[in-house]
C-alpha cells in the first residue's frame, strides 16, 4: 500500500481526531503567525484535513495547502464551503507540482518524519523558495523511542502504518541547516515527545 492510499483510507477517521495536545498546538500557531503577514504566499505541505491552514491563512497574500491524499483535500475543500478558505491542492513534496507559483514561505507540520527521503525533501523545499525565504516546520523526534521500531514496522506490514523516520533534535537542526537554512528560532512543542519546531531562512 502505497503512503497516499494508506492515509486515504484513513482520512474519514482522521478528521474526527481531536489534537493530542491543544496547548503545544495553539503555541505552534501563535509562533508561526508573528512570520506570516499580508505580503506572505504561503505554502503548507502536508496539510491533512487542513485544520492548521485554516488557522493560518487570513491575512496572507497568497496560501496554498497541499496533501498527497486526495481524501484528506476533500474533506479540507468540504469544512467551509461559500468561504474565504486557503487553495488546497492534491500534491507532494515535489519541485514538478509547483512550478507556476511563486512562495516565500514554506510550512511543513508533522510531515518531515514521514517523508521517504527526508534530505531530498529539504532540498526541495530549499529549492522552491527564494533567498532570504522562510522554512517553518514542525517534527516529531522520535529518535529516543527506540521501543516504537518494531511496533511500527509491524502496522506497515499490515498496511496500518506509513513510512516513519526515527529523527532526533539534533539531526533534525543539523539537516536543515545542512540543507542551505539559517535556523531562526526553536522550541519543542511540546516537550514530552518532543516535538521540534523550526523557523528557518534561506540562504
């Protein structure tokens, strides 16, 4: 089973999830908004459901919320129909997907540990911004729950799993200042798992 097709087929119960850790999430929010501002044209990468787009587009320019599920785009598209709402688009981490449009930031949450190749998804990223553009992630470390491993290969094996990268802090940092970013700020949101946020310049 392909990662698009797993997270397809899990999108109608995705959606009804509620977030694990309200605060952490609300302090990402927080965070991420004092970057955006109305000259921003956003691109969010691994939007899901696109609850995190609709909390972070208004007062933008321009945001562009992509998934490589189409099920989780449509029910993004279905939560305020005849509203103001971010462009969702069915898309990856792809310099192809995205070679009409123009951003200056790009966001990607809880998405780095999921990518196949995640030093090619950075330089892809890299790529699709301008210098001086900002990179704002947000990645679960799981380096240090060496006990999830077998647990985790078994779900893929059984198709209940995607593809999940064990990252640490401190590889997460060292990858994406080794991918061309100045690293602006960091912060672990939160903490207990922990979970790296990142805002990052081009350079």
């Amino acid at each position: 089973m392909t990662d698009a097709a797993f997270w397809d087929r899990i999108a109608p119960k995705y959606s009804k999830q509620a977030i694990s850790n309200p605060g952490a999430y609300e302090e990402t929010l927080a965070r991420t908004r004092t970057y955006l501002g109305s000259d921003t044209r956003a691109l969010e990468l691994g939007c899901g459901t696109g609850s995190t787009a609709l909390n972070l587009f208004e007062g933008t320019q321009h945001y562009v919320a992509t998934d490589i599920s189409k099920g989780m785009i449509d029910i993004a598209n279905g939560k305020v129909p005849n509203q103001a709402q971010p462009e969702f688009r069915v898309a990856g981490v792809s310099r192809d997907a995205y070679a009409g449009d123009e951003f200056n930031t790009v966001l990607a949450f809880n998405l780095l540990h999921l990518l196949p190749d995640f030093e090619a998804g950075l330089a892809t990223i890299h790529d699709l911004l301008p210098e001086g553009g900002l990179f704002i992630s947000k990645t679960p470390a799981l380096a240090g729950r060496w006990y999830l491993r077998p647990i985790i290969w078994g779900m893929q094996l059984a198709g209940r799993a995607p593809h999940v990268s064990f990252l640490s802090v401190e590889g997460i940092d060292a990858s994406i200042s080794a991918a061309g970013f100045r690293i602006l700020e960091t912060g672990l949101y939160p903490p207990s798992v922990p979970s790296r946020y990142v805002v990052a310049q081009k350079t």
